[in-house]
C-alpha cells in the first residue's frame, strides 16, 4: 500500500510540474528576442538544476550521472526536430515517436527513482517546449493569426499529457520492479 501512495505522490508532482511549465514557457505569439532569451536561460537552468540533483543522488557513480545527464540533454532534440522541421505541420504529431524512443532510454538507464523522476521533467520540459517553438515558428514565419497561438497550446497540453502517461506507466512499472527485487531479497 506504502508503494502505491508514494507511486500517487511521484505521478502527482509530475503533473503539478507540467502545469507550472505550461504556464511558463512562453506562448507562440511571444516577440523573437524574449522567446530566444526565455529559451536560453530555461534549458540551462533546468539542465543545471537536473545535473546538480543527479550528482547528490548518485554520489561515487560518474559513469551513471553521466549517461543520465546525457540522456537528460538528449531530449531536448525534440526541440532542434521542431525548430528544423516545423514547415510540415504534422511535425508535433511525430513527436510521440521520439518521446517513446526517450521513454525506453530513461527507462533502461535510470536505476532508482530520483533519476527516473529527473529524466522524466526533462523529457516533460522538453515536449512543452518543442511544442510552443513550433508554434512560435509558424506563427511568425507562416501565419499570423490567434488560432496558430491556440493550436500551438493544445499541441503543447496533448504532448504533455501523452508525457504524463509515459511517465506515469514507467513510475508503475519501476516501483513494481523495485518491490519484485526487493522480495527475492528477502
């Protein structure tokens, strides 16, 4: 029962954490230099901020922190796919591939539940991200009209719910792992 509540609590914070980033990030309609600017200094401070938690978690394991953070880093990729490709409008909708190619790699490399947690808000920051610069693109290369703001922002929630059920399928799974190795322990 005690892993079912902290599973609860840990999917909980995911989703309070995807409300305050979809507040955050910076709509499509936003000028060029505060979306480079906000851009900027959002990915360093949430990848600074996710190296420094990944190094007190995982003391003494430099190869760890450094897969971690690598495969931290390597989601915002979506952000480049997004930023290159955003001619094709259906650039948002291939975004679940990656995200399930992601998925897997956080999966596979995180080996206690601080790291998953970590590589999972990256991924998140990540998918809102990749989703509004696209809309920022195409609304100021293509069309400049509130529907492009109001598309961008629905791409932005749908990707990020998909992210939270992601998420919170890898969390089940990993506390279920974590509770079958513990009873062979025993």
């Amino acid at each position: 029962m005690k892993q079912w509540k902290q599973t609860s609590v840990m999917i909980g914070l995911l989703l309070i954490e995807a409300i305050i980033m979809l507040y955050a990030v910076p709509k499509a309609n936003e000028d060029e230099i505060n979306m480079q600017m906000w851009l900027v200094i959002g990915l360093f401070f949430f990848l600074l901020i996710s190296l420094a938690i990944l190094i007190k978690e995982n003391r003494g394991k430099r190869k760890s922190i450094a897969q971690l953070f690598l495969i931290c880093a390597a989601t915002y990729l979506q952000i480049v796919y997004c930023s290159i490709f955003y001619n094709w409008s259906i650039v948002c909708l291939t975004l679940p591939i990656l995200q399930v190619i992601f998925v897997y790699a956080i999966f596979k490399l995180s080996h206690d539940i601080e790291s998953l947690m970590i590589c999972c808000s990256n991924l998140l920051f990540s998918t809102i991200w990749a989703n509004q610069m696209c809309g920022f693109l195409w609304y100021n290369n293509r069309s400049n009209d509130p529907e492009t703001v109001a598309i961008a922002s629905l791409y932005a929630v749908a990707g990020t719910l998909l992210v939270l059920v992601f998420s919170s399928i890898m969390i089940v799974k990993f506390n279920s792992k974590i509770l079958e190795s513990n009873e062979t322990d025993r």
